[in-house]
C-alpha cells in the first residue's frame, strides 16, 4: 500500500510458488508506524498468518525478507535486510539479518518487502526487475556453491552491451539444498546465516532471488540528512569502537579481550580461556593474513577482512568463527579457521551451528557416547566432513541435524550447547552472566545480539561485575529492545557501539569509568523505570543519532522514547508469536554445563544463576510468571493475540 | 557533445569520504573504485575514480552520495 512516509517504497509482494501467483500484500502506514520494517515488519506478516500448528517444511512456512526505512537512506551501515521464517532448527520463528546488497536492490526494485509461499516443483531462480517478477528454471544451479551460483546469476543479468545489469542476490548452497537444519542464505560474502533460514528455502526449492532496479529511495527531509549523516559518519569514524576497534581488527580484535576476561568459549565451552589465543587473535589475522579491510554497501566502519585462502582474496572469519572453530574445538590453526570459513559460505551453512555441532560430536566421542571419529583438537579430516553434511553423507547426515537433537539421540544433553535448538555464540557466558540470560530468552534461540549483548558491559566494552546478576536483567531488557528497533529500521547494531560515550571506552582506567562500572549493577531501578515509561525519554540523544536520522528518512516523529517503544513492541510480538508454537519458561534454558558447573573453582559465582535471572527479567518485561507477554502487555502494545 | 560530457568529472573530498561505496555500486559503467587499504591507524578512505576515461560525468555519484563528498567539475 502507498506511503506518505519517506523511506519505504510502499509495496509488499507476496509470491506463491506452488501456483505462480503474485500479489500485492497490504501493509498500511499505521502498520508502519507500529512495526517499522526489518524483523518487526516480518513478525507482524507472520503473526497475522501462523496459529502455531504449522511446521517449518511445509506450504503453510512462509519466508518473509523485510527491509527497513533506513535501508538504502545514505544513513550509515543501512543496508540491511531480514529473513524471518518458521526456523526448522528450533521450530519457533527465526529472524536472521544480512548485510549484503540484496535489501538495497530490493528497494530500488520498488518493494518493501517480500513474502514467498508454497514450493516449486522443480528448482528455481526468482528475478524481481523493478518490481515485476519472473520465475527462471535453476536446473543449472542446482548443487552449484554460492559464489559459482552468484557469478552464474551475473552471466544471466548481463545486458547486451556486455555489463551486468547491476543487481542484489540471495542464494542457498548445497547445504539450504539438502535442507541441513542450520543452512544459510549468502548475498554477495555477507550470510543470514542463522536458524536455518536456507534449509527453507531449500526445501521450497528456490536456488535464488535476482533484484534489480532504478527506483529512488526517498527521504523525507534530505537536506537535513545530509547534514545530519555527515555529522553521523564523522562521529562513527571518531568513536573508539567504530572508528578504531572495529576497521583495525574487524570483530576478530575481540578474542584477546574474551582471552583475559575468560569469555573465550574453549572446547565446547568448558572452560573460558585458551593457551594459545594469540595465534587465532585478530591482531594476528591482521598482520599476517588480511588483505584489505572491507565494509557491506553503505558502511562507513568496514569491520570486514578479506584474507587469502588457497591464492584466492575471500572473505575472512567473523569472531564466531574464529572462536568457535578455533579455541572451540581446541585448533590453533589459524588457516585451517580462513578456509573452513570460505568453505562453510560457500557450502552455505552457518558457521556458529556447524562448529558447535562439531564441538559436542567431539565431546560426546570423548565421553564414549557416540563413537564418531571426532576428537578434539585433530582437524586434518574436517574439511571434509564439512563436505559431508552439506550434503548429508556419511556422519554428515547427522551432523546436519544440529547439537540439540545429537545429544537427545546419544546423551550429553549437558553439554549440548544450544538455547531453544539454536547453538550458542561464542561468548562463554558464565563470565558474563547477562549475555547468559540473554541466550537463554532470545526469541530466535542462543544468540548474542538477539539476546542483548549485555557482554559489552559485561568485559568488552565497560567491565561492570561480570558474574552479578543485579541490574542485568533489567540491561539486558533495554539493550534488547533498543537493538530490535535499529535492526527493525535497517541498520547495522554496530552503529549502537557508538550510544556508549567514547571516554568509557577509550579510557578504560579512568576513575569516571571506574565508577560507571561500579555504579551500574545497581541502577536496575532507575533502568526499569526507563524501561516501563520510555516516553519520558522524549528527546533525542547527543550520542544516539538514530532518532533524528529516523525522523529526516522517514518523517515519523520517533523520540528515543518511543524508538525504545517501538523495540519493546518487536520483541513482544515474536515472543507472542513462538508462545503459539510453544514457549514458555520451560524453554528458556541453558545446558547445564552453563547453569550448574562453575568456570572457576575459586569463584563460585562463575556460572550463570539463570532461574533468578529469568524471574527478574520476567518481571521487568511485565510478562507472567510463565514467561509470557501479559494480555495487558500486548494490548498495550497494539499486539493482537491469537 | 560526447567531448562535452568528457570534460566533466568527479573529484572526491577525500577528508569527507568515508568509503561507504554507495558511489561506487551505482556508477552505471563502474569506473568508480574504492581504495581500502590495511588499517593503519587512520582511515583515509577512499574512492577515486579508476577509470577516468570511461566516466561520462553523469553526476550519479554525486548526487547519490549520502554525505556530499563528490562535486562534478569541468576539466
């Protein structure tokens, strides 16, 4: 439906690929005023289709790859899109978000957002050439990996004065083919690789999406963005985290820190620290391996590296990665990390998953559960089991079923490390007790930012007490809520390092930060009021150039108040939505490796005390008791139960 | 005319740019590159015009330019 808001192009299309229908879906502006775009505008489509019976290799799934207004604005790190889908890792609804070119594309191609239904009988390539979509036979793709399948695309977007037509892709691998329960979906090198959003899309045999298209991207008030972006890139360039950390040494610059503070989730997260980190450190990926520091199509901070495997310039490994293949399974072989990488994208399957899965096969093989050939810190075959899953052969066929349903099959549940079916990151969370609680309540299972990155405050960015569960819930709540709302709007959450004032950060031992990490354990009051009436918060903050950037794009008035508002409402309707499939507080877990077993044995406060965590949190969200969004709550949202 | 067009082209505040690549990805013909360099301890980023005899002087770059760190010249 038309708009009279800037940002968003003002149509929804919604195609059905078992009868080749295409039709505008309706997504009023009062919608967009309440849901925004990204994984809050998918929710929304969701929540007016799913009862909760339906299962996630079926016609009733939906797959729904949103934007946001801020796609595409020129407003910094904006060019993010989201696929939300019913995950059939952990069968609730997953939201996974991209930084490649395709949400960019897909807006100048004149669309908002995508809704595809149904399965096609044979595989299939979808070209969306300004708005207009075109269904191609991919019998030629079909077991092709990313970037052969991503190059084959360009050959057949070539225009007849031989350049390519330029365009944004999103393609599967032959792991999304096979349906492996954690499969990814690659745009350009940037991966959704999370919840299993290419096993979908796999099994509705869809190879690729093709968008193209010269439709502008309006912003409402573009004299005032500009001035308000340059002064956005400049503040960006200078923080300590944006402007420093992040382009120097890319998310890999954190393993050292993880090192010292014990978060370096080694050998299947027994234990926080690894003897050899510094040969998987970032400074030594940065001086030894990085070619060129690259960013995703709008960023300023370009945290990306581009390594060399095999004579070939690739994408190099994110932390996870790094962590989880490296510490994780107790390799110090740093090449073996950048080709496994190259490879996993390539096969299309996410990273953090495939590793975890790996750790706990290697774990269960040493405790004598499952005999598997596995074993820790013995890699030279792993290339190849890699190989195996993607294509379900072998011990990849079990493998591909992700750690959750391994450990319910040949035991080890406590070492099975997954929240909700969905592995965790790399953060060993019992020295970070927030992020604890975080995996365990995130909406799309154990993930760190989904779970509200409480760690930056936690060792990684401020170093409040890490194993202190006062004020963390009320944290982590507000940290959710405010990296919902910047995800919602297509943003980047790395643009959200820079709502935390530069001194802190670049002045670690300064007595003001001294005293802002001793003081904000107890200010879990003073954040809950925050929480429960942010729109007192109707200002705009120095540090948060969010707001205003929302307001020139897209003309809606959108105080942090009411961005916090608008957050709140997000994450309320995705846990509303995974209530119908089943979540309550039962769900909100974590292996007991993490809840009952201490990291340190001198300290023992160094587990993660999750059941008076959740409790607080509950409390704080206004849900019930059973963890679940009161009716009161919803309503006062504008969230419609079923 | 096409030796009018040629006279024009983009000259890139390299102080302001911040290596976004919105340029770059929306030159129709790509004679737009960005020059990313390894980190060393200042981000002077970083297009420049790589083909200067392809650019036709559209001015797409410029005006797509979020922050306006591209002017259009005659030469």
């Amino acid at each position: 439906m038309a708009t009279e808001y800037g940002g968003y192009m003002g149509k929804v299309l919604r195609i059905n690929l078992t009868t080749r229908e295409v039709d505008e879906y309706p997504f009023s502006d009062r919608e967009r005023e309440l849901f925004i775009g990204g994984k809050t505008m998918a929710a929304k489509i969701l929540s007016d289709h799913f009862k909760g019976t339906e299962q996630p290799f079926s016609d009733e799934n939906m797959m729904v790859i949103t934007t946001g207004p801020m796609t595409g604005s020129g407003a910094p790190s904006s060019s993010r899109f989201n696929i939300s889908t019913l995950s059939p890792l952990t069968g609730y609804v997953t939201s996974s978000n991209c930084g490649g070119n395709f949400g960019y594309y897909l807006k100048k191609a004149g669309l908002d957002a995508l809704i595809v239904q149904g399965h096609c009988e044979k595989p299939t390539w979808l070209e969306i050439n300004s708005g207009k979509v075109i269904f191609h036979e991919a019998d030629d793709f079909w077991g092709m990996k990313t970037g052969a399948t991503q190059e084959a695309l360009d050959e057949k977007m070539k225009l007849p004065n031989g350049r390519v037509r330029k365009n944004g892709k999103i393609c599967i691998g032959p792991a999304g083919e096979n349906q492996v329960l954690y499969a990814s979906v690659v745009s350009n090198e940037r991966v959704a690789g999370r919840g299993g959003v290419g096993a979908v899309m796999g099994w509705m045999r869809l190879k690729a999406i093709c968008a193209s298209g010269n439709k502008e991207i309006s912003v409402k008030e573009k004299e005032k963005m500009v001035a308000h972006t340059q002064k956005w890139f400049k503040y960006l360039r200078k923080h300590p985290l944006t402007g420093e950390q992040l382009p120097k040494l890319g998310t890999a610059g954190l393993v050292s820190s993880m090192q010292m503070k014990g978060l370096l989730s080694t050998k299947n997260y027994s234990e926080g620290h690894f003897d050899d980190f510094e040969l998987i450190s970032g400074e030594r990926l940065a001086e030894q391996y990085n070619i060129v520091n690259k960013g995703c199509l709008t960023c300023p901070i370009r945290c990306s590296r581009t390594v060399e495997v095999e004579g070939k310039a690739v994408k190099g490994p994110e932390l996870e990665t790094l962590v989880l293949l490296g510490s994780g399974i107790c390799n110090n072989n740093l090449e073996a990390v950048l080709r496994w990488n190259y490879e996993l994208d390539e096969l299309g399957m996410d990273t953090i998953s495939c590793a975890n899965t790996i750790s706990y096969a290697m774990e269960a093989n040493e405790k004598g559960l499952w005999d598997n050939g596995l074993h820790f810190s013995e890699i030279d075959d792993l290339s190849a089991v890699m190989e195996k899953i993607a294509h379900k052969e072998g011990i990849g066929a079990e493998l591909a079923l992700g750690s959750k349903r391994l450990s319910e099959k040949y035991g080890g549940t406590e070492f099975a490390i997954h929240a909700k079916g969905m592995e965790l990151a790399a953060y060993e969370p019992r020295k970070a007790v927030g992020l604890g609680l975080g995996y365990a309540v995130s909406n799309r299972g154990g993930c760190h930012l989904n779970g509200g990155y409480a760690v930056i405050l936690e060792g990684l960015g401020l170093s409040v007490n890490p194993t202190t569960y006062h004020g963390k819930a009320d944290m982590t709540m507000l940290m959710q809520n405010l990296m919902e709302m910047i995800s919602a709007s297509g943003q980047c959450l790395f643009t959200s390092y820079a709502f935390f004032p530069a001194p802190l950060m670049s002045h670690p031992n300064s007595w003001y930060t001294k005293l802002v990490n001793a003081v904000l354990p107890y200010c879990g009051g003073a954040v809950r009021i925050l929480n429960k009436f942010p729109e007192i918060a109707a200002i705009h903050l120095p540090v948060f150039h969010h707001t205003k950037g929302f307001e020139y794009v897209t003309g809606m008035k959108m105080p942090f108040g009411r961005y916090m508002r608008c957050g709140e409402r997000g994450y309320n309707l995705e846990r509303e939505l995974n209530r119908r499939f089943g979540v309550d507080a039962t769900k909100d877990a974590l292996p007991k490796r993490l809840t009952d077993v201490v990291q340190d044995p001198k300290d023992p406060n160094s587990k993660v005390p999750l059941e008076k965590l959740k409790q607080v949190y509950y409390h704080a969200r206004g849900w019930d008791d059973n963890g679940l969004p009161t009716k009161k709550l919803l309503q006062k949202l504008n969230i419609e139960a079923k | 005319m096409t030796e009018e067009k040629k006279k024009k082209y983009p000259v890139i505040d390299a102080k302001t740019c911040a290596g976004c690549s919105v340029c770059v990805e929306n030159c129709p013909i790509n004679c737009l590159a960005i020059e990313a360099p390894k980190y060393h301890g200042d981000i002077t980023t970083i297009v420049y015009l790589a083909n200067p005899e392809a650019c036709l002087g559209c001015g797409i770059c410029a005006k797509i330019c979020p922050i306006r760190a591209i002017t259009i010249v005659e030469a």
